[in-house]
C-alpha cells in the first residue's frame, strides 16, 4: 500500500512540476534568483517543514523526558510493592447478615 502512495505521489509530482516550468524571479532584501516556479514552490514547502519541525521538536523532547520518568517512577513504586509484606490478617468480627 505505501509503495502505491508513493507512487502516485511521485506522479503527481512530476506533473506539477512539468506543468509550472516557467521561470520566476525571487528577490529577498538585497538577494535575488531566477529559478522555475515548481522549484521555488518545493523548496518553500521544505523549509516550512524543517521549520515546523524545529519548532515542535523541544516539545516532544520534553514530552519523552517526562513519559520515561513517569515509567521509572511506576516501575520503582511496582518494586516497591513487591517488597512490602502482602500478609492479611482477618477480622475476628462477625459481620452480621442481612
């Protein structure tokens, strides 16, 4: 199935990008290119990846940190409870019946 996708995606793809060959000037402050639109268009998709990417990335580093403190803290508290004495001792009070 995922090699289907992309497949179809790589299609896709390259259509887009056969169909938006014509060139574009890109300026940027004192910075300018002349490149294909398709190109401009996938290369701004990129970095708007990364970015995000980066963005996200101290949370979810933050959010691992904290699920494997929780697990060390369950597994202490777990061995913890193997160790304490699981005798019972039973009431010498009736409860009456009803």
């Amino acid at each position: 199935m995922r090699n289907i996708i992309l497949t179809i995606l790589t299609v896709l793809a390259t259509i887009f990008t056969f169909q938006n060959m014509h060139p574009v000037e890109l300026i940027f402050i004192t910075w300018s290119v002349q490149t294909v639109s398709a190109l401009a268009i996938i290369i701004s998709l990129i970095l708007g990846i990364l970015i995000g990417a980066l963005l996200v990335l101290p949370t979810v580093l933050r959010s691992k940190r904290a699920t494997k403190q929780s697990k060390k803290y369950a597994s202490d508290l777990e061995n913890t409870m193997k160790q304490q004495p699981t005798h019972i001792e039973k009431s010498t009070t009736d409860f009456p019946k009803l």
